[in-house]
C-alpha cells in the first residue's frame, strides 16, 4: 500500500509537556517497528513524558486480529490513557 515512516522534525524540537503513548506489535512489519524503535529512543533521549506497551506476540491490527486478555488489556491501559491525560 505505500506506507511509510513519517519525517519528524528535530527531537529537540518536540514538545516537552505532550504525552506520547506508543504501542508496539511484535508481529509487525520490522520496518515499522524499527521506526518505532528509533522515536521511542529519541522521546527517552529527549526525556519526553512517554508510555511504551510491547505486545510481542500481537499482529498488526492486533486490536481487531487478537481476541484475547492481553488485547484488552492494552485496549484499557489505551482508555485509561486517554482519561488521564484529556481530563481537562
């Protein structure tokens, strides 16, 4: 489908009061993840307020492909992200 990584500006650049949340799919195109990779380490490196959630065993599409406890979980810990953080 043509999907690419997006080019982000300088990490030094990004927003210091912006939580990030990154959840990673194991099973995933290791381009994507490597991409993840290297912005979850410019986040840490640029001490940005950033929550990781590993999934190793989770597709792309995991959310819809995998109908299990660990899914939920991540679909709550993702909510409850959300509500902690728009509560404003």
């Amino acid at each position: 489908m043509g999907f690419m990584a997006p080019v982000l500006f300088d990490p030094s650049s990004w927003g210091k009061d912006v939580p990030i949340m990154i959840v990673n799919a194991g099973i995933d195109d290791p381009l994507i993840n490597q991409s993840l990779t290297s912005f979850v380490n410019k986040a840490i490196n640029q001490n940005l307020p950033i929550t990781l959630i590993n999934y190793p065993n989770g597709l792309h599409g995991f959310d819809y492909l995998n109908n299990n406890d660990t899914t939920r979980m991540i679909i709550k810990s993702t909510l409850d992200f959300w509500k902690f953080y728009l509560k404003q």
